[in-house]
C-alpha cells in the first residue's frame, strides 16, 4: 500500500514538473518575443544619407519627415537627381547610406551579385528590396493639350512635324531611367528617335524634373515622365503606357555597403515598407511591389 501511494505521488510529481517546465518555457518565449519587438521597435540615432530618385521628391520628404518623428536624434539628408547621376556620384566616393534607383541598371551596377556590376560590390548584402512601382505617361503642354490626346495623336504629331517650328518633344536623356523607358516607348510605338533628333524636335532633359518642367512652362510642347511626377505637377496624363509599351517601372532601394550608419539605414529601408510610408507613397501615385 505505501508503495502504491509513493508511485502516484511519484507520478503527480512528474506531471507538476513538467507543467511547470512548460510553463516556463511559455514564459521564456512570450518574453523573448516582447524583447524582439522591443529591440524592433528601438529608435536610431546620428546621420543618415539618402539619395533618390528625383520622381520621389515630394513623397519621400514626407517619409522622411515620418521618419525623423519617429528617430528624433536622427537626422536624414536626401539627395534627389537622375538614378545615373546618383550612381555616378557613389562611384565617384559620395556619401551615401541608402540609394533608391528608378529602375534596376542603375541598382545592378552597383551590386556585386550581378554580372552588370562595375566592378565592386556597393550594396550591403541582403539589402536591397524592390519598393516601388511607378508609370509612365505622356503630358502635353496647356496649348497642345487638345490636339495630343492618345499615344496615336502622339505619333501623328511627330510624324508629321519637320522641324521644332511644328512641335518640340521633351524626354531624358539616355543614362536617365526615364529617358531609357522613353526610349523603350518610342521603339515600341514605331518611331525612331534618331529621326527625330535629325528633325531637331526632341529636347532633353537631366532628369525627370527637368522633363516635366518643359513641358509644364511651355518650352516643350509634349514628354513623357512619370505619373508621380504629373500628379506632384497638377499636370494631367494624356496617356498611359503599359507594362507592354514601357516594361516593369521598378524602383529598387537598398544600404550601401560603406554605409557609415547601417543601422539607421537598415531602419530607414525597413520604415519605407511600413503601412506609414505607403500610404505617402501611394498618394502621389506609386504602387507597392
């Protein structure tokens, strides 16, 4: 009889041990979770050195300035210009933490993973995400608003034009990402770009501001930006082109290898792809990848 009681207290002992051990162990990860989190959510400090893709102007400053509430010991600084100008600038030793191209060229020449890299690997590894999607469309100018309304009106126009006395078309330059989409939509459509620089109606412009800009003040009397950059603009789109016509517009983002301040950089890239963000992001017309 005293053995039998012995076994099942025994045995009662034995459950209560491992109760309490899964009990603890519960504990344990319910509280490494809450430390995960905690260290998520830790702010960052110093300086941090954004360049980006001119399109991003108006939106990413409000991001930005998202960011910085949040980080208040933290102190963004963004350089807006070409994708191709931003690249050259890295190259050439420029500070920066994080880049966000307008198209992946820019972006795959600066990564050591692809075979188009220049040489060095500029990109910190595991990084780089694709963020943004945008469009690009065809704007004219207020006098030519009427008679440019469809990407055949568009065609029509330059066809018939024989010098820039009947029609200047604006477009960046070729090392530009919207000039090399643009590119892409004049080969697709039909026209070749070399007759038109020959006829002497195509303008250029350094980046996509500077497209938009001639346009908007009459200097051209049509082009082809972005649609972020036509909605920041007050400009309507005469037409749209399709994945079909431009190819995926896809902005890549990532920190840079010699990053002096990956930590805020790797925070800023994570805060780019909250709801917060894209919700700035998506107001002005981009799409989330």
């Amino acid at each position: 009889m005293k053995k039998k009681i012995l076994a099942i207290g025994l045995s009662l002992a034995m459950v209560f041990a491992v109760t309490a051990c899964g009990s603890t162990s519960t504990e344990e990860s319910s509280s490494a979770g809450s430390s995960s989190g905690s260290a998520a959510a830790e702010k960052v400090s110093g300086e941090l050195y954004v360049s980006a893709a001119a399109s991003m102007t108006e939106s990413l400053d409000k991001v930005i300035a998202a960011f910085e509430k949040q980080n208040p010991d933290c102190k963004v600084t963004a350089t807006y210009d070409s994708s191709g100008t931003l690249e050259t600038q890295i190259l050439q030793g420029a500070s920066c933490d994080v880049f966000i191209s307008a198209a992946q060229k820019q972006m795959d020449e600066l990564d050591g993973s692809s075979d188009k890299c220049l040489g060095e690997n500029y990109v910190l590894n595991g990084s780089r995400i694709d963020l943004l999607e945008n469009t690009a469309v065809l704007v004219a100018s207020e006098d030519n608003a009427g008679e440019i309304t469809s990407w055949d009106d568009f065609v029509s126009k330059l066809e018939s034009a024989q010098s820039s006395d009947d029609l200047i078309f604006c477009m960046g330059n070729s090392d530009v990402p919207v000039g090399a989409y643009t590119s892409k939509i004049l080969e697709n459509l039909g026209v070749s770009e070399a007759d038109l620089v020959s006829k002497g109606i195509v303008t250029y412009g350094s980046n996509v501001k500077e497209v938009t800009s001639q346009v908007q003040n009459g200097a051209a009397d049509c082009g082809i930006i972005y649609s972020t950059d036509a909605y920041s603009a007050g400009m309507k789109a005469v037409a749209t082109a399709d994945s079909e016509l431009a190819g995926k517009i896809i902005y890549p983002a990532a920190v840079m290898q010699n990053a002096e301040n990956q930590e805020a950089a790797q925070a800023f890239v994570d805060f780019l792809q909250t709801d917060e963000a894209m919700k700035e992001f998506t107001a002005v017309g981009f799409k989330a990848v």
